[in-house]
C-alpha cells in the first residue's frame, strides 16, 4: 500500500472517531476563527467546499458570507474534464444537489472566473505545518490552484486532529496558503 493511501486511510480512521456533536461545535469553532482574519474580511468572492459527513462543516461560513454581503461560489465538479468550475449559490438548499458522487454541488451555473476570487476555501484528510495537503487522490482542488489566473488566498479548514508529522509530496500538489482549524490559524509561506 502507498505511503498516501495508508496515510489517508489512518486519517479517516480518526475523522470517523470524532463524534458528531464534536464535529459541530469544533466546525462552529474553526469558522468563527476564520470570521476574525482579513483574509476573510477583505474578500468580496470566497468559493467553499460543500462539507462531506464528517468533514469540517463550512455551512456557517456560507451563511455568515451571505450576510456580510459577500458572493458564495461551491464547486460544480466535471468528472469527465477532471476539473471544477465555481459556481455562484444563493441557498444551501434550492441551489443544490447530490452529484452521482455523493458530494453536494451547484445545480446549475455559469462558471466564475478565476481572477475574481478572493478565497478558496479547501478541503482535505491531513495537513502539516509547511501547509502541504493531502486530499483524496482525485487532484481536483491542485489542477483548480494552480490555475495561472487563480490570484486568491488557499485556505484549507480541517480539525486539529488532521494535522500529521508530514504529507508526502508529488510535483503536481499544491500547498495552502493558511490552514484554520478548530484550535489555531496557521499561515505558510508559499
């Protein structure tokens, strides 16, 4: 087995050891930390990931967004092309489905451009403290950040307990800017 693989499925192990009272309040906590940065301050456009059972849930992010006037992008994924397209959402429910994947995504929507988000919120199984990610192998959020338009802040959200000694690195993965968690905000020099 791969050092990856082993090391995702380590990972989620832990993640599905969290119980989901837990979850809420560690997601509440991490979200409220990302409300106080001028990262999030300053942006005008901020894609989220749409949160899986068990993952940081972003929907407070969203929510809060909206009121402070901002634009909410979710990813629309294309499996045949391997990419994402943000896409505009004004509901987290009318706006949404369930893609064949299990993963809730944008209906319907014009692609926005790249150059106009501020932040990316992204997702991933581990993280260290030179804000390398490890994802869950399919390479969508690397090809998106490493789009020559795509100018925004990468910050990934995760639990504390997502963070690892080391995530092993290949030529096409993609550090994050800054890494939230429900304990502390780190910023990584790129």
């Amino acid at each position: 087995m791969s050092v990856k693989k082993e090391l995702r499925q380590r990972l989620r192990n832990i993640l599905a050891e969290i119980p989901q009272e837990e979850v809420e309040t560690k997601s509440l906590r991490a979200c409220h930390r990302l409300f106080e940065l001028p990262e999030y301050v300053s942006a005008e456009v901020i894609m989220v990931f749409l949160s899986l059972p068990g993952e940081i849930d972003t929907s407070s992010v969203v929510l809060r967004a909206w009121q402070d006037c901002k634009r909410v992008l979710a990813p629309k994924v294309s499996w045949s092309q391997r990419r994402m397209m943000p896409v505009e959402i004004r509901s987290l429910t009318d706006d949404l489905t369930v893609s064949s994947m299990g993963i809730r995504e944008p209906i319907s929507g014009i692609p926005f451009p790249a150059t106009m988000i501020d932040l990316v919120l992204v997702p991933g199984l581990g993280f260290d403290e030179y804000g390398h990610r490890l994802g869950r192998g399919r390479g969508f959020y690397d090809r998106y950040l490493a789009h020559p338009e795509f100018r925004g802040v990468a910050c990934a959200m995760a639990f504390e307990e997502q963070m690892t000694a080391s995530v092993p690195v290949g030529p096409l993965d993609r550090n994050v800017d800054m890494l939230i968690t429900d304990e502390t905000a780190r910023r990584f020099s790129t």
